[in-house]
C-alpha cells in the first residue's frame, strides 16, 4: 500500500513497516509526553501525534539522541531520518 494509506491506519492504531526493515523494524504513531513535567494525556494529546520507530518492543536506537559534536549528524546517523525511496514505496505493510 502507499505510506499515505498507511499512515491513515497508523492514526488509527496499525503499526506499519516497510520490506526493506528487518522483520522486526516498524513505525508506530504515539502521544509524547514531556518527562520531567506533570503533564496529563490530554495535554499530550494537544501537541498531536508522532512517530516513533521501533525495534521489537523497544524504540529503535535510531531513535536516540546522539551527543555527537559533528556538525553534520547526518553523516553519522545520530539523527533518525526517512529516506525519499521509502516516502514513495507502494509497498508498506501493516504489522499484525
């Protein structure tokens, strides 16, 4: 399917992936809280949904911050990204 179908199942609580990601590679849509504010569902929900890639049951280490001091962080991966050939796939599947 084309990421704009399913991204409209991701809204929707589907977890998606892409063939090229290893089987247990995937997106999932969620609410960001802020840690170190008391800071209800609802205020999380105002600021929209995100998403996050994950790694099984855990955020995939893409997604961690990297306190690497090059100025070009894309050279080094530190900073999550999603490549135009993904963005334009027609193949994306839904996680069951």
């Amino acid at each position: 399917m084309k990421l704009e179908e399913a991204l409209k199942l991701m809204r929707e609580g589907k977890k998606i992936r892409h063939p090229f990601f290893d089987k247990d590679v995937y997106f999932e849509a969620c609410y960001i809280s802020l840690k170190y504010i008391d800071e209800t569902f609802e205020h999380a929900k105002e600021r929209g949904m995100s998403i996050v890639k994950m790694k099984g049951d855990r955020q995939h280490p893409d997604m961690q911050p990297s306190f690497d001091k090059c100025m070009n962080p894309c050279e080094h991966e530190s900073t999550p990204q999603i490549s135009i050939f993904l963005l334009m796939a027609d193949d994306w599947e839904i996680v069951e």
